[in-house]
C-alpha cells in the first residue's frame, strides 16, 4: 500500500506592516517656464508625498529644481538622472507631511531658469513615518524605444515604489510592465509617472516602452510601509537538533 505524505504548514505572524494605499494623484504639465504649480488637491488622509519631476533646457547645468506645497512641507530628492545637459527626471518625497483638504504643489526651475519642467504627484498613506526611503536609483537610454530604472529588491513586503520617465520628444503609446500602474502622461513638455505596491519583497526593474526612437531617461524609489495592520510574512517551521527534526506550525496528514 502506498502512503501519501502531505504536510500543512501553518502560518506563524512575523513582522506585520501597514497597507499603502493612493490617496490622490496628479500630474500638471504646459510650456510653464520656470515654475508650474497644482491645482488644490485634497491630500488630507496622506502621510507621504512623493513628487516625480521631468525637465529640459539645459537641464544637466541646471541646479536642482525644487518640489514646495502651499503646507510648507520639506522635499528631498532621492535620484536625479540628466542626458547630456538636455532632459532630466528627479524623484522627491515629503515623509510624514502636514497635509490638508486644499493644498497645492509647486516645482519651481532651479536658479529660476528657465526648464520647462512637469510635475506628477502621489499621495499616498501607510508610509513608515521615520526612514521612509529604502532605495532608489536609475537610467539613461540613447536613441532606443525602452528603459529600465534598475532593479530594486525592497526591504520590506508592502513597499511603495514609484518610477519616473522622461524623454527627448513625446510620449507615443508609452507603456509600463511589470504590473505598474497605468501612467500619468504628460504631452508637452513630455514625462510619466507609475507606482506599485508590493505585495511581496521581490525584485522589481519595470520596462517603459514607446514608440519613437528617442533618448529618455528614468528614475525609480522604494519606500517602506508602516508598521502594524496588514499581512504577515511566513516563519521558518523546521530545526535540526541533536539529530533530530522540529516541526512546530505543522500538520502532517498520512493516507
């Protein structure tokens, strides 16, 4: 007679963190030359901004533009990828922000230069409170129709991770794999936005694609959840000890 084995293990709770959510998002664009700003966004349930901002006109030689809100709440870069003093994407965030019903978000030209520059806004709620900003990184792509950021592996399950696109001409049939979310285009000036929430802490490197040969460039960050609420991830269930096998959280079943 033959015996099957069948073996169930049982979850063990190991360190729980909150679920992102989107509260709101935006993306503002036009032939503003130095500044362009949102209209008021109701941002009140968020505890994390995380701006993406694209730009050109000598962008490379152009200091580093700034992201403010109509709140007064800090912004931090966390990557910046120039292509040859022409377009340039930055990725900024706001960590546990003072947020409103009506607030407005502004990117200003760096120096007060003229750039051309775009603004996608998500807002988001979940978000670790204090070392929000687990990585980040990204890329630059030479007369292609494709570009990956680089592969990020999030410390935590539940991350958020954010990507940003900008290029050299427009946003023709531009897509994003990877189960990104649909993005937030801009048409003139072009540029993107993205975000996924991982449900597990794997490798993401999403692949936007379009349809004219042109340069672009992209950048992507990843931050971490809150703790408390949301699923858990699973325990080891077995040990050797003295020779012997430990099972705990185990059912066996012998047929």
């Amino acid at each position: 007679m033959k015996r099957l084995l069948f073996v169930i293990l049982l979850g063990c709770a190991s360190t729980a963190h909150a679920t992102y959510t989107i509260v709101t998002s935006t993306a503002v664009g036009g032939l503003a030359t130095s500044s362009i700003t949102t209209g008021a966004i109701n941002a009140s349930a968020g505890n994390l901004n995380v701006v993406c901002v694209d730009d050109y006109a000598n962008a490379g030689a152009t200091p580093l533009d700034t992201v403010t809100d109509s709140n007064g709440n800090v912004y931090t870069a966390t990557t910046t990828i120039n292509y040859s003093g022409s377009q340039r994407a930055s990725l900024f965030y706001s960590s546990s922000p003072t947020n409103s019903g009506s607030q407005t978000f502004t990117v200003s030209c760096g120096g007060g230069q003229t750039c051309y520059p775009t603004l996608v806004l998500y807002v988001a709620a979940g978000a670790a409170t204090s070392s929000v900003l687990d990585q980040s990184g990204g890329a630059i792509t030479s007369n292609l129709q494709t570009v990956q950021p680089g592969s990020i592996t999030p410390t935590n399950v539940g991350s958020l991770l954010v990507t940003c696109w900008s290029p050299a001409a427009d946003n023709s049939n531009l897509t994003i794999n990877s189960g990104f979310s649909t993005p937030l285009t801009l048409s003139i000036p072009a540029g993107a936005g993205s975000y996924l929430i991982e449900t597990l802490a794997l490798a993401s490197n999403p692949t936007w694609s379009w349809t004219t040969m042109q340069e672009a460039v992209t950048v992507m960050g990843s931050f971490n959840p809150g703790s408390g609420g949301g699923g858990s991830t699973p325990a080891s269930h077995f040990s050797i000890t003295g020779g012997k096998v430990n099972m705990s959280g185990v059912k066996v079943f012998i047929q």
